[in-house]
C-alpha cells in the first residue's frame, strides 16, 4: 500500500456569545487602557505613573491573547491510517485533542447529535461545528471507545477508506 498523507484546516465559526464576548473584551481593554493612559499624563501617583503605561501594556496583551483564544481552527492530520487532530488557537499555537487509527473504526457516517445523547464514550472530540455537514466516527481500541465529530473533505475520506473497515466504509457512505 502506497503512504498516504492529507492535511485539512477546518476553521470553526464563532457563535453570536463568542463574537460578543471577543467585542466586550476590546471595549474592556480600550477602556481600562486610556483610564491607565489618562493617570498617567494626570501624574496621580507622582514617580511612579510609569506603572500605568506598563499597566496599559499588559491589559492589550491580555485582550489580544483572550481574544485569540477565541478564533479556532481545527487541523486533521491523516498519515497512514492514523487521524491526529490538532485544535489551533488564532493560527499561533496548537495542541493535540486526539488521535485514531482507522483501524479502530467500529461505526462511522453522518452526525446525528440525537443518535449519539445517550451513548457512553471515554472520550468526546468534538472538531467542528456541530451541523448537517458534520460526521462521526467511533473507534474502539481495547476498552476505551472514542467519538469524533469532524468535517471531513472528499480528500480525507479517500485516504481513509482503504484503512477502514469495508463494511464500515459501505454504511458511512450509503453503500457505495
């Protein structure tokens, strides 16, 4: 079998509490900053009004870092047989939520959030907005069963199914 590696970014879109939480931690920061700014040129603590500039510093970095950990893209990685899937914050830093080898894939197909309330999981991966194009995969490995809710492309699927089960793959794909 040939190796077989395929990338795919799949960014998350921000619900409405996220877009306003991201929008009140600016107005917050801006606020907080130009009250620091104005102490400082007021003189309101004499020498040390520096420490309002240092202060104005640190409450931008803190909104920028809060702010970014907000933009979410998730990066599924898929090098024979296996599928990592990163979660990366604001395109500067990543961290490893979960990794499947495909042969572990007992069920796999299009997410029904209904179908899967009242299942037991040792672990939840959820790496995409939950919607009509989302999918699931469940692997067992030993006793440990894992759920994935993902947005596999065309690409992705292709290089899986030689890994996957037959059967698994026919039912994923209705049959074909």
């Amino acid at each position: 079998m040939n190796d077989s590696y395929v990338e795919q970014i799949v960014p998350i879109r921000k619900t409405n509490g996220e877009k306003l939480l991201q929008v009140g931690v600016w107005i917050a920061a801006v606020l907080l900053i130009l009250t620091c700014l104005m102490a400082f040129a007021l003189h309101l603590i004499g020498i040390f009004s520096i420490l309002f500039v240092a202060l104005a510093v640190g409450i931008g970095y803190a909104a920028y870092v809060i702010s970014g950990q907000l933009s979410v893209e998730y990066e599924y990685i898929f090098t024979n047989g296996d599928l990592d899937v990163d979660k990366i914050f604001s395109k500067r830093s990543r961290r490893r939520v979960g990794s499947i080898k495909c042969r572990d894939i007992v069920r796999m197909g299009k997410y029904d959030p209904e179908a899967h309330r009242s299942e037991m999981y040792n672990q939840r991966i959820v790496a995409s907005n939950v919607d009509e194009d989302a999918w699931y995969v469940v692997a067992q490995h030993d006793a440990d069963s894992i759920l994935l809710i993902f947005k596999p492309g065309e690409k992705l699927l292709a290089a899986m199914k030689p890994y996957v089960s037959r059967m698994v793959m026919n039912r994923a794909m209705g049959g074909n």
